[in-house]
C-alpha cells in the first residue's frame, strides 16, 4: 500500500474529527512514527554486520540503520564443518556476552574467538516525507489496520493526553491489532534468510 493510501485513509477515518488531518506532513510524521513502532515489534527487516575485530578494541559501532540486535555469531575454526556459534546478546552477567551499550554501539567481549563475528540485527523504517507520497510502506499490509490505529493514538494524543481520552482507545486498539497479527502468524519474523545457509555461503561454515 502506497503512503498517500494510508493517509487518505487516516484522514477518513482515525482523523476524521481532527483539524490535523488537513496537514500531511503532520499525518507523515504519525505514519513515521507508527512504522518506527512496529519494526520495533516485528522484525520486518534484518541485515547481517561483519564485525573484524581489532586488537584491543571493545566497542564498534553499528551501521547508521541499525535498531536492536537479533542473533550474534562467531567465527568457526577452520577445518569444522556443519557448526554454528551462537554468542549471548545483552546477558549482563555472563562475561562472553555482546552487549548494546549505546544507541548505535556494541561491546565485543575479548574473550571472543576468532577474527569476525556476524550481527544479525533489526533495521529502521525509512523516514517517508511529502516527496514519498507514491512510494509503498515498508510494511506487509496485515499491519496497516494496526498503523492507522496508531495514526489516531497520535492524533488524538496531540490534542487531549487524558488518560481516559480517544487517544488510549486508539492506542488500545493498535495492541490488539499487534497481537492478533501475532497470534495469526502473518508477519514474517525474519527476512526468509536461513541462518544456516547465510553463515555457509559468507565462509561461517
């Protein structure tokens, strides 16, 4: 679905009421934000980072699309087929753990084998602007009931923020839209890549 759909959507019917459907840019930056929401959510994206580790070097910083971290892995000695080495992400007590110690940083444990390690991570929505008005959303249309519920949260929100408010029954209704999406399977949690393959063809294997 194209971004001008969605908005002419919202504007007939979650912003119906609300003067701020007259503004597109302001409907684009709830749009931005929805999609910011559910890739948080979903895995809608992922992309895999060569790390080369340096020595004594603990912190790299992570390419500039880069949101959460998904898996990490770590080189397989040479001669070991059929093997893969998952390492522990963000486990704050174990010491061979990969942990996200900033926004777009991770620390590497010195511990780690090897001379690589792979980061499977969650990529970020692409920023839409009025210029983007024909391009399709980065996102499967079983979610667009859930993005234009979040459409309303935010333009309601931005009007009234009382609890008891239309913007908590919209936000209310983008949780259940969320959830049903999840129990009915019909958002892929990763991008089709099997990770086994993935790590034979970059050499991992």
């Amino acid at each position: 679905m194209k971004l001008q759909d969605v908005i002419d959507l919202a504007k007939s019917g979650e912003l119906k009421q609300l003067s701020v459907k007259d503004d597109s840019a302001d409907v684009i930056g709830f749009v931005n934000l929805g999609l910011i929401e559910l890739y948080k959510r979903f895995k809608l994206r992922t992309e895999e980072y060569m790390i080369a580790l340096q020595e004594g070097v603990t912190i790299y910083t992570m390419p500039v699309d880069f949101m959460n971290i998904i898996a990490a892995y770590d080189e397989v000695p040479e001669g070991v087929d059929d093997l893969i080495v998952p390492i522990p992400v963000n486990m704050e007590n174990d010491p061979f753990s990969i942990n996200t110690v900033s926004y777009n940083q991770i620390q590497i444990p010195v511990t780690t084998n090897g001379a690589y390690i792979s980061i499977i991570y969650s990529v970020k929505p692409t920023y839409l602007t009025v210029m983007d008005l024909e391009e399709e959303l980065p996102i499967p249309d079983s979610l667009v009931e859930a993005l234009l519920h979040y459409i309303g949260y935010r333009g309601h929100g931005s009007i009234d923020g009382n609890i008891q408010s239309e913007n908590n029954t919209h936000y209310q209704r983008f949780e259940r839209s969320c959830l049903k999406a999840e129990q009915l399977g019909v958002v892929i949690a990763h991008d089709g890549l099997d990770m086994t393959l993935r790590f034979k063809d970059r050499g991992f294997v």
